[in-house]
C-alpha cells in the first residue's frame, strides 16, 4: 500500500509539473490537459492539425504505462518512463526544447501512504472478496435491468482449492494489473463502446472478472424470440483471469448469460462451448509477451506521417457523408467496422437505427442500396465467400458472415486479445444454428441452414447429447407449447404411414436405446419403420401429458407403454429446426378459417437479413405453398426445397425448376391434397363486413379447439417472397428458382376434409392488409 501511495503521489507531481510549465507559454502546442487516477489526456496542435493523445499508468508507474494517440487507438507505445521525460522529447520533436522539472522522487517515498484505488473507476470495480459482488453486466445501457446471480458468485468465487483457478499467494506476485490486460480491455472500449466490457477485481486474490457485453440488437424480434434471448441487453461472456498475470496464468473459465434470464439459455450454452474451445486452442500459443510482440508488428513505421493516416480517415467519412449518412453515424460504423469503408457502409445499410441521420429519402436510400451492394444469394451451401478473400477480421453484419468457414476464422491479435475474442465470438452468433450443438461442426442441409440449434447426426453427438447431457439445453426450448407437439406428432406419423416414407421421412430418427445406453436404438444405417410406428402408437395423448404435470410423470407414463417411446418423442421435438408458435384467437388470419394457426420461421439470422435486403431492393409479396402433411416433418428440419427433378418432386414441373407458390389459395390447397369447394362463411362474412372486412373478421369469435382431433389433416403455408428476377409468375403459379427469397411466415391445419376459403387471393389488398396486421401482431411484445 505505501509503494503505491508514493508512486500515485509521483504520478500527480509529474502531471502538475507538466501542466506548469505549458500553461505559462502561450505558444506551447501541449493544450487541453485532463487527468484521472490512472490516465492523463492532453491535445497537440501542429500547424493547426490536432492529436489527442493519453496516457495510461499502473500502479507501478512509471513502469507499465502506455502512451495512446487518440488517431492510432490501436497503436499503444508501452513506455518505462517518467511523464515529464516523455513531454521533452515530443516538444523536441514537434516544437522546442521543453524545461520541464522533475519532482524529487526521494521526498515523496518518504512520506509512504495507504491509497488503496486499484484501478481507473469508469472501467473496473474493486470488490471486497468478502462480499458477493452484483455483476455490472445487470445495468446495461439505462441500468434497468438486473440479475439474481449471489448463489452464483458464492459458488464461483469462493472455490478456492481449485488446482490453478486462483493465484497462488505465495508467488509473491505484485497484486497490480498488468498493462497487458489494461490496454487490451481499453481496445475493447473504444471499438464497441465503453458498455461493451466490464471489470470486476478480486484483490485478495489477485484475480478480475472479464465481462465481453455482446450486443445481439442486431437480431431481429422473431429471431431473438426463437433463440429464448433478449436482443434487447447483450450475451456476456465472463472470463476469470489473473489480474497481473493475465495471459501468462491458466485458461480463464467461462460463463455465458443474458443477466434478465433465470434460466440457462440454448444459446448461451452454444456460445459458451464456443468460446472455450477457442480459448483451449488459442491459449496455448498465447503469452503476454507473444501479444506484446503482435501489437508491436502492428505499430505503423515512425515514418509514415499521422497526419496522411488522419486523412485517408476523414477521406472514408467524406464519402459515407456524401452518399447520404449522417456525420455521427458514418464515424461510428468506420469505428465499428475498423475503419473498412464497405463494410461501414454495410453496417448503415444494414442497421437503420445507425443510419437514423441520414439526410437521404426512402427512394435515394434504395437507390444507394442498389449501386453499393448488390444482392447476392446468402446461402453457406453455395460455397462463395461474401467477404473478400483474406480478410481476417468479420464484423457484425449478417449477411457477411454467412460462409461458414468465414464465420469460423479467427481474427488477428493487431488490437489485443480480448478484441480478438470479442470478435470471434460476435461473428459466430449470426451462424450458430448452421453449427452442431455439440461438436460445432457445420451441418449439411440441401437448403442451407435452418433457425433452430440441433444436435448433427454424428453417432459420437447423439450420444453426447442424449445420455451424457451435453449441451442438452441448447435445445430444449425447441417446441414452443404443447399444440406445437402435437402437431409434430401428427407430421411424423403421417410421415412413417405414407408409400414415399422411404424418401420423405427424412430426418430418421437417431434415437439412444435407454436399456442399453451404447447402442442405438433407432438409426438410419438401420431403418425399421415398423418398429418407430409401434412406439407413436403407445404415446400417450397431448392432453394426459398436460395432466400428467412434471416431465418425470410424463416418462414414467409412456415408459410403461413402451421403452422408446418417450426417446422417440424427445427427439421429435429436439429435432426440429424450424420455430413454430401456435397463434392466439385473437392474433389468427380469419379468412384461413382454421382455428389451428401457427406462426412458423425457419430462416436463420443470416438468411433473414439477406432476405430484408433483397426485399428493401425489389419488394415483397405473399403466397402460399401447399404441400401434403406427410412432407412436412423433413420440411421443417430442412427447409423448403426446389425439389423440381429430384426423388422429392410429386408433381410434374410444368413451369421450370423452383419452389411452387400461388396467390391463390385455390391452388395451393390442391397440391395440399385438400378437398375442393369454397367455404361456406366467406361470402357471408364479406357480404356483412363491407369493405373492412378484414378487419371485423379478426375480431369475430372462432372455434376453441385447442388440439388436432383428427388423423386426417391437410396443411398450407404462407409464404413471402422477393419480387426478383428469380420469381417467374405463370397466371395462377409463380416458380421462385432461389430458395433463400422465400421464407415461410403462417402454417395452417385443417381437419377431416374441411377447406379454407379458395377465393382468397394475396395480390389483393383486403388479404394483404390482413396478413402485413397479423405479421406485426407477431412481432408485438
């Protein structure tokens, strides 16, 4: 305590000494001093050309301490020297000889002290180790937010005999942070804002909580809701390190979570595995000297002038400014996007709430939209890379980062090593359903990636993922009640009944036999139809498993009927990549005359995003897509597919190769197999509703069954599609030859041979009108 009350002492003398010495001469170029505990912030003018400039110290001042100009944030000169020391030589450099004084350093160590500030307060919190601390991650932006996480930090911190969790007191270590780990948590402030990290010391134990505030605000609503997380407060990535030896110290532990969650989230789970795989990979090659050694390769040559660095910056502002951006905004997506004007400008396209000031109207926008960037297929399957060929660095625009071997390279250390993981970990969310749960090895679709997190069908993850337990979670929000279930249920067994199983019922289950938990008990290297159709047989109905209550009950109950069969409905639900949500009465579409309605989305946010661009480009418009139920099971894990010419295609494809979608109901419900004839209340409704029709509809009372009643269903899709060069309109049927501009939005059941009404059409605005209310029901909170 004494040593580091001599030296802040020093540290305020030096500074003091400093500013005498330049507030005296009206000519000194040395402007605008500012100083804190741990940093001193000072102007240069040169000719009129400003540098802001900083200095960080430690505790050890004035070893460990970095000199930042604010033009170079990434750039930061580690010096041993005194400040005064360092203002000589830059006046020498830029001005004159400076006679700035040194402070007897003698006199000061005399005096001793006990300062016990550890570290700059707007960054770090020092905790009293005796007292579980609160995580600075529940106040996120308006400081709203909280989390009950006391057990937690009990648990986490006082586990002390841990083998190389905590520092050893013995070591006779400094206890002050090493300027390694402080430069690194301050690149990561000034290139996501000062909430996107947090730090909380542990001074007993010479250890500090990393906090990475992951912003995922970039997600849609429909998406965040899927995933179970809010986009609304970031995913914090919490690392435990040492608190001076940083690097040099064991693999820190990790923890993932959303701070307003209770539970564990899928995500979270996913992103948390993510995470410790790249640090076990990454720590072994890393030290503070290695990064050290980075950061130094990365420092520009003296010789290149600032001033034409400042310039080739302000030349990249301009042009966003002149294309219609506003100043502030263009500023913070060059820093957000490190400085890569494409990619800036992606970001503004991207990202309206960036672009808020943009002084270009709708119609310019699009046009901007159109020269900048021109649209491409996002799919990973397609095997081209969206990002130039060797860019080492992604940044948080979806559509950019959809190539999976893109979203899996790791960033260079050139700003440090927590921006590098920061980095890594932001690009992965856009493309974490397109990974397995598991193993994190990308997942082979014939239509790209899906919405929802899975297992793959590696034998190694379906046993993992069902005896072990691992990453069980990532998964377990999957149905999103229980008519969800029910009308899996319903789709597997119209599946495993129908001729073409052999073709369509595909996924086959990947079930682990619970009698002998190292065999299989269904696999596809084995298929036995029969065996599966016994098990649907003996589950119990949606309604006994609600009244049964806990999942326990629910087990025991179909244990006793059949061994697999509770198995085999974990993996129904489990496998099922698309996000359905069953539409409550009042939210339904009530020209479809069903009151079985689902919300249904399977685009990942990848996709999604690229879609919204095609579709702020060209425009949308809806149609449906009937397909018989049997289908259904391998289209909601996979998607829907062209499957003009393959062994899927059940009718002929008059129109060329694509997805087949109609405007009108009429015929869509034919290729659903359904029954013809028009629904008896549309006319009456639309002859007593006037020209608001649709509006009174939705309010008009409908049946209350809440669970299919009948084996004998029919379904239908609505759809929305770009209005692109890929969709082709024949009359009555549209061909959309790229399956990434249709995404499916509503799914509706009927029963027993019961039809919709076959007059509507969605190119009408009574319909249209309808549909566009219900999506932004959905999308309500």
């Amino acid at each position: 305590m004494e040593n580091m009350s001599w030296r802040r002492e020093l540290l305020s003398r030096d500074i003091e000494s400093v500013i005498d010495v330049c507030v005296n001469d009206p000519a000194c170029p040395f402007k605008n001093f500012e100083h804190g505990k741990n940093s001193f912030s000072f102007v240069l003018n040169i000719n009129g050309e400003l540098s802001a400039y900083t200095f960080n110290v430690t505790e050890d001042y004035p070893d460990n301490s970095a000199l930042t100009c604010l033009n170079f944030p990434d750039k930061p000169e580690f010096i041993q020297e005194r400040i005064p020391i360092v203002f000589r030589r830059m006046a020498h450099e830029h001005w004159k000889p400076l006679d700035v004084c040194l402070p007897d350093i003698s006199s000061i160590q005399d005096k001793g002290g006990g300062d016990a500030s550890k570290l700059n307060s707007h960054s770090l919190m020092v905790i009293d180790d005796e007292q579980p601390p609160h995580s600075p991650s529940s106040v996120y932006t308006d400081g709203t937010c909280d989390t009950d996480d006391t057990d937690y930090d009990d648990m986490y911190y006082m586990d002390q005999d841990e083998e190389g969790y905590y520092c050893d007191e013995e070591d006779g270590q400094d206890s002050s942070t090493h300027p390694l780990l402080m430069h690194d948590m301050e690149q990561v402030r000034k290139h996501f804002g000062p909430n996107a990290i947090n730090g909380r010391v542990f001074t007993e134990l010479r250890d500090i909580d990393v906090e990475l505030n992951i912003d995922v605000s970039f997600l849609e609503d429909e998406i965040s809701k899927a995933w179970c997380i809010s986009r609304c407060e970031p995913i914090v990535v919490r690392l435990h390190c040492s608190l001076n030896k940083y690097l040099d110290a064991n693999v820190p532990k990790v923890e993932v979570f959303q701070p307003s969650k209770s539970g564990h989230s899928g995500i979270c789970s996913q992103l948390r595995k993510i995470a410790e795989t790249v640090l076990l990979q990454q720590w072994k090659n890393l030290s503070n000297d290695y990064v050290q050694s980075q950061l130094k390769k990365a420092t520009p040559s003296p010789n290149r002038s600032p001033a034409r660095q400042c310039s080739v910056e302000d030349h990249s502002l301009a042009k966003l400014v002149d294309l219609g951006f506003g100043i502030e905004d263009a500023r913070s997506a060059l820093k957000m996007s490190q400085g890569h004007l494409e990619d800036a400008a992606n970001l503004l396209a991207i990202q309206p709430e960036l672009g808020s000031s943009a002084s270009t109207d709708q119609g310019s926008q699009k046009k901007l939209s159109k020269r900048l960037f021109p649209w491409q297929r996002s799919s990973s399957v397609n095997g081209q890379a969206v990002t130039p060929p060797g860019t080492e660095e992604l940044h948080l625009i979806p559509a950019a980062t959809q190539n999976g071997k893109n979203a899996k390279m790791i960033p260079s250390l050139d700003h440090g090593f927590l921006v590098q993981l920061y980095i890594y970990l932001r690009n992965r969310i856009p493309t974490l359903s397109e990974f397995c749960v598991v193993c994190d090895e990308q997942h082979i679709f014939q239509n790209g990636a899906m919405l929802k997190p899975a297992v793959c069908e590696r034998e190694l993850c379906v046993f993992s993922f069902q005896t072990l337990g691992v990453m069980q979670d990532a998964a377990e929000n999957i149905a999103s009640g229980a008519e969800v279930v029910d009308l899996m249920v319903a789709m597997v067994a119209s599946s495993i009944k129908s001729t073409r199983r052999h073709l369509i019922f595909d996924p086959y289950p990947m079930v682990v036999d619970p009698r002998n938990p190292k065999e299989l008990a269904f696999t596809p290297k084995k298929k036995n139809y029969e065996r599966i159709q016994q098990s649907l047989d003996s589950f119990i109905s949606i309604r006994e498993m609600l009244a049964a209550g806990c999942c326990t009950d629910v087990k025991k109950r179909m244990d006793a009927q059949d061994a697999l069969a509770y198995p085999l409905l974990q993996w129904i639900i489990s496998s099922n990549r698309s996000h359905i949500v069953k539409l409550p009465e009042g939210r339904q579409i009530r020209f479809m005359h069903t009151p079985h309605q689902f919300l249904l989305l399977s685009s990942p946010p990848a996709k999604e995003a690229a879609f919204r661009k095609a579709k702020m480009l060209s425009g949308s418009t809806f149609a449906f897509h009937g397909s018989h139920i049997e289908n259904w099971h391998s289209i909601l894990r996979h998607g829907l597919i062209n499957a003009s010419g393959t062994k899927h295609q059940m009718h002929g494809a008059v129109y060329g190769k694509g997805i087949y979608l109609s405007p009108h109901s009429s015929v869509s419900f034919g290729y659903s197999g359904m029954g013809h004839g028009i629904h008896k209340q549309a006319k009456k409704l639309s002859a007593e509703s006037g020209h608001n029709d649709s509006q009174v509809n939705r309010n008009a009372p409908m049946s209350t069954c809440r669970f299919l009643q009948s084996k004998n269903l029919t379904c239908i899709a609505l759809c929305e599609v770009v209005n692109s060069k890929d969709l082709t309109k024949h009359g009555h049927v549209w061909v959309c030859t790229n399956p990434d501009l249709v995404c499916t939005r509503f799914f509706f059941v009927y029963e027993d041979g019961k039809v919709g009404d076959q007059a509507v059409d969605t190119t009408q605005e009574k319909y249209t009108r309808e549909i566009i209310a219900a999506m932004a029901d959905c999308c309500a909170p």
